[in-house]
C-alpha cells in the first residue's frame, strides 16, 4: 500500500522561502510519479508542479521561477523548494504520488504554508 507523507510547512514573511519534503513509500511498481499540488481556502486544489519517471518537471505558471521540485531517489523523498513566497502562496500543500500514466493519486495528509505581507 502506497503511503505519502509531507512535512516542512510553516509560516514565513513575504519573500522568504521554505522546502517542503515528501516520502513516498510501500509501492512496488517502476515509474512512480509524484507531484505538489495546494489548496487555499475557499479555492480547489491546484496544482504546482510535478515530476516523471524521467526527472522531468513541470510547474504551474503562477511558480514558474520561485518555485523547485527535486527528487532523492535513493530515499524516496521529493522536494519543493519555494522561494521568493508571496502571501497569495499561502495554502494547505499537498503531496502525491501515481503510477506514471494512470490518474488514481494517493493523497498525503498536506502541510500548512502561510505567508504573510
């Protein structure tokens, strides 16, 4: 059973940056994807960015240039390095992880990020 946990979030000025960590574990199954996406309130998730099997990623328009997924391959472990934060980053962040080209996502619990003016 796929198993996604989250940590890093927090609270920072405007401007400031954060790295949020996400460990996947428990699939048995090559070419796992992962991604970050984030839901602020009273507004549906979005997503920020992901990353394939290949390494590649992509980012949401609105974090394109302040915002960097990296990967631990050896732990499992993916990254969002966010920087330049803006008030309207704020949103609970969530992490997920999928079998490249199949949709069904299993969800972390999501990590709180507010950043204030």
């Amino acid at each position: 059973q796929v198993q996604v946990v989250e940590s890093g979030g927090g609270a920072v000025q405007a401007g400031g940056s954060l790295r949020l960590s996400c460990a996947a574990s428990g699939y048995t199954y090559s070419g796992l994807c992962m991604g970050w996406f984030r839901q602020a309130p009273g507004k549906e998730r979005e997503g920020v960015g992901s990353i394939d099997r290949d390494g590649m990623t992509s980012y949401a328009d609105s974090v394109k240039g302040r915002f960097t997924i990296s990967q631990d391959n050896a732990k499992n472990i993916l990254y969002l390095q966010m920087s330049s934060l803006k008030p309207e980053d704020t949103a609970m962040y969530y992490c997920a992880a999928w079998r490249c080209g199949f949709s069904s996502k299993v969800w972390g619990q999501g990590t709180r990020v507010t950043v204030s003016s």
